[in-house]
C-alpha cells in the first residue's frame, strides 16, 4: 500500500477480530506471606545435589523484591547493597529474557537487554526488606557469584534456564500446598510470586506510585492490572458510601 502497488487493502474484508486479552492479574494466584514462606521452605526439599536450596534466593527476589523472573536471572553482586542489619538496595538495569536461540544476535537463549518499558540506560532502584538481605547473603556465601558478579547461575556456571526452575517450583508447589490449591490458579507460575508482591504492597496501604516505581509500572498499568488483587477495598468503599448517604 505505501508502495501504491495496490489499489485497495485487502485487509479491510477481513472479518475476524481479534479476541479480548484479559490485562487483570487473576487475584487467585496471589500467596498470602505464610503460603509465600512456606513455599520458599519447600523448594530447598527438591531435587539431588542441593537443586532447589540452588534456586531458592532466585525465588525469593521474585516474591519481596516483586522482580520479573528475567530481572531476577540477570542480577550482578554489583547491583546490590546488602547491608548486615536493615534494608538494603538493589539497583536493576539488566534484564535477560529466555527466547529461542534463532532470535537473538548472540546466538544464546538468554540476552542481555534494559528493563521492559524503559529505555536500554535507565535503572529501577529498589529497597529490599532485611529478610531478603539475609537471604542473599547466605546465597553469596554458599555459592559465590560468577565471573561477571552475576549471583544466580546453574551448576555449570551458566544463565538459569526457564525450564529448570519452572520444574522446581511445580515440585516445591506440591510439597507446600494441599491438593485442591496444587489444582488451582495459586503460584501456578513463578511470575506469580511478583504478583503477590505487589497485591501486598498494595493492600498494605503503600501509595500506588510508589509502587509502580518499585515494580517498574506506571500508575496507570499498575492500577489497571492490579485492580482486582486490592484485597478488602470493597467493604472500605461500601462504608465511606454508607457514610455519605446518611442525612
């Protein structure tokens, strides 16, 4: 068409339309803090050779500090200020999402990129809690970190692949849960500990800016996505109606 080659688009014949894509977080999927540590527990108990104790930090990230499981993969011990009492600070500008090997210049399955939605130099600082602090620490000291600081990599030394730690959480799921929530939507994925950390952000009563910046949304898609996991705000809202109506 820019072209002029054709007179007409065809496209416009077509009928079909494209289906709806549901943009809410399903609030079923979010783990309360007990569920959240007990599944933590559970997948140091998965697999030989330590597989899970491997990967539990990894998990963990995913749940206090609400990082993206490619965010999480490509953390460097640069990036993170641990100190031995209090919060700490992460400072996330690497992402390494996993996608077939026949799409990236590298020729790897994992590639070095910005954080989503952000331009290739911007940076996401993130306070971290004391529990998250100890639990890296404790990582660091048992396992060390790769040649380029990075703090999570697989037996050999590489990038931690989706499959491998997916395999784990399903393990650890099962171990944690009882059989009606293994067959439910709760922490199905491991995206779904972010999930949960940002519903508790919120229902904690943490402004909703302030949470976008820690998650790396903005208001707007933070408040869109979100807005069913806001856990109790309907019976809020029902009073201050109830209020108003009184004469």
């Amino acid at each position: 068409m820019e072209l002029e080659e054709l007179d007409a688009n065809p496209l416009h014949k077509v009928k079909w339309k494209p289906p709806k894509v549901t943009e809410t977080v399903d609030p079923r999927v979010a783990v309360n803090p007990r569920q959240a540590q007990e599944l933590l527990t559970m997948v140091t108990y998965v697999g030989g050779r330590g597989r899970g104790r491997r990967l539990m930090a990894l998990f963990a990230y995913m749940y206090y500090a609400a990082l993206r499981p490619a965010e999480a993969v490509g953390l460097r011990l640069q990036d993170c200020y641990l100190p031995l009492k209090g919060w700490g600070r992460l400072t996330v500008d690497v992402s390494r999402p996993e996608v077939n090997t026949k799409w990236t210049d590298s020729g790897n399955a994992h590639e070095e990129r910005g954080l989503k939605h952000r331009g290739r130099a911007d940076v996401r600082p993130m306070p971290i809690p004391p529990e998250l602090v100890k639990i890296l620490r404790q990582h660091i000291d048992e396992y060390g970190t790769g040649e380029d600081g990075r703090v999570f990599r697989s037996e050999r030394g590489g990038v931690i692949g989706s499959t491998a730690y997916t395999e784990v959480w399903q393990e650890a799921r099962k171990l944690a849960l009882i059989p009606a929530q293994v067959a439910s939507p709760l922490a199905r994925r491991p995206y779904d500990l972010r999930h949960a950390a940002v519903s508790l952000w919120l229902n904690a009563g943490v402004s909703a800016p302030d949470v976008a910046e820690r998650a790396g949304h903005s208001v707007d898609v933070l408040l869109r996505v979100y807005a069913k996991c806001l856990d109790g705000q309907k019976d809020l809202a029902n009073k201050r109606i109830g209020d108003a109506l009184v004469v």
